[in-house]
C-alpha cells in the first residue's frame, strides 16, 4: 500500500530529524559548560589575581620609600610571580582555542630522547623544590620523532599536575620506554587522586576534579595535553585513586616519520 510506506518512510524520517536534534541540543549544551566554565575561569583565576596585583602596585608605589631594598625586591618578585601565572594561564586559553581551530603548528623533527628527557625532568625539579622528580628510562631508541615543542608542553603539564595534586615531599616519577612500537611515558604520583567516576571527564576542557577545588588550575592542561598528543597519533590515558595518586599514560607511535 502506497499509504502506509509513506507513513513508515515518514517515521523514519521523523526518527532521523529526532536524532539530528537530539545531536544538536547535545552540541549546544557543550557549548554552554564551555561558555560558562570559561566565565568562572575568567573571573577566579583573571580577575582575583589581576586585582592582587593590583593592590600591590599601589602598596608599592605608596610606601616604596620607607621600604628597604630587600623588601622592594621581596614584593617585585612576588608581584613578578604572579604576573607569570596571568601570562601561562592566557596562554593556556590561547592554546586550547589553536587546537581547537587546527591552528597550532605540528613540527616534528629528530629529538634526542635521553638528552631531551634529562633537560626537562631537571629544569622541572629546579621549580618544584618541595617534591623529588624521579626519572627512569628503559631501553630507547637514540631518536624519536616527533615535535620536541609540543612534546615539551605535554611533559611540563602532566609533570606539573603531578607535583600541584602532590603533598610536599612526596615523590613524582617519570618513566620512558618503548612498548609495542610505541614510546611510552608515564607520569605518577602519590597525591590527591581523583574520584573514579570523575576521570572520564579530566580530558575535557575546563573539567576540574571535586578533589582538587582548593587548588588553582583552569581545567584546560589536560585537554591540552590530548589534542597535543594527538596530533603525533598517540593517546593519553589516566589511572587515579583517590588518596593514593594517579597516574597519567602518554603512548606516542615510534613510526610516525614513516607518515
Ligand atoms: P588544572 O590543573 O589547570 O586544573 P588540568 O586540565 O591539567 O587542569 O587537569 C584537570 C583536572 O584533573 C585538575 O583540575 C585536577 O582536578 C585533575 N588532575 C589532573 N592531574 C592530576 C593529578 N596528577 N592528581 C590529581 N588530580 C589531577
């Protein structure tokens, strides 16, 4: 009957119009979190440090000729702190809408692994004085290619959480090696850890664990992190208990400068 499959090509219609819909409110519902966590952002980790230094400025200014010289110094360099922190977080904000758009730059060339590793790892435990940076490398190929400036930004990131969720003194441990035709690096620490039904969202952007609130941070590292880690092939992986630590997986595929 002519009727009646009209009637069923029309309910699938409906069916598809419904899904592409349903797609639709789940894209703009995105949308949102990201408008409204980049407001919240914007506001906590923007405006209350920009007004900080606001306030020291004028201290400054107000008293600077009653102050010794050692005390000048002292609040430059804490004003000086704080301005670097406004700068990393504007580049964050920067980066994650450049891998948004396709619009970062993916160079690889040759790095030396071991050189490369050891420089990273040692100029990151001269920030992070309070917890010992372990590196261990297993067998590795004396080159890996792959963009050393991305790669670097990954790195930096993952070891940086490792050492902000992280009670002073405990150990963070960065571990290299290949596995399965793959550079694998792995990130851990016995910090804070995040909930088990939270670490599916950790890569998105602007998440932030419920364990973790106390702490300033933007929610963007991660993502950044997996955009990054992407553009080489590769995948991020991350392992938490709570109290205990987490553990974060980056495995980059040895044979991309076949492609
Ligand atoms: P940020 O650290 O700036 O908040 P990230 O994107 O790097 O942003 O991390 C997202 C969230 O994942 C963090 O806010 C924190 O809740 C959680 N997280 C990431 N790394 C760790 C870690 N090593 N230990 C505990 N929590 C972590």
């Amino acid at each position: 009957e002519p009727a009646m499959i009209l009637s069923v090509l029309d309910v699938e219609e409906l069916h598809v119009t419904e899904q592409r819909l349903s797609e639709a409110l789940d894209r703009e519902r995105e949308l949102n979190r990201v408008q409204q966590q980049l407001v919240s952002v914007v506001s906590h980790e923007l405006r209350t440090p920009l007004a900080v230094i606001d306030s020291a400025v004028q201290r400054l200014r107000r008293h600077a000729r009653v102050w010794s010289e050692d005390e000048i110094d002292n609040r430059l360099e804490q004003l000086r702190y704080k301005v670097q922190k406004l700068s990393k977080l504007s580049e964050s904000l920067l980066d994650a809408a450049r891998l948004d758009e396709g619009r970062i730059p993916f160079r690889p060339t040759a790095i030396k692994l071991d050189e490369w590793l050891g420089r990273i790892v040692q100029q990151q435990q001269e920030l992070a004085t309070a917890n010992p940076i372990f590196l261990q490398r297993g067998l590795l190929p004396e080159e890996f290619f792959g963009d050393p400036q991305l790669l670097e930004q990954i790195l930096v990131n993952l070891i940086g959480n490792a050492v902000k969720y992280s009670p002073h003194g405990t150990p963070v441990s960065v571990d290299a090696r290949i596995v399965e035709q793959r550079l694998r690096l792995t990130i851990s620490d016995q910090g804070l850890g995040i909930p088990l039904a939270e670490q599916s969202q950790v890569f998105e952007r602007f998440f932030r664990a419920s364990t973790t609130l106390a702490i300033h941070g933007t929610g963007l590292g991660l993502y950044i992190c997996r955009q990054m880690a992407e553009l080489h092939g590769g995948t991020i992986d991350l392992q938490s208990v709570p109290g205990l630590g987490t553990r974060v997986t980056v495995e980059l595929p040895l044979a991309h400068a076949l492609d």
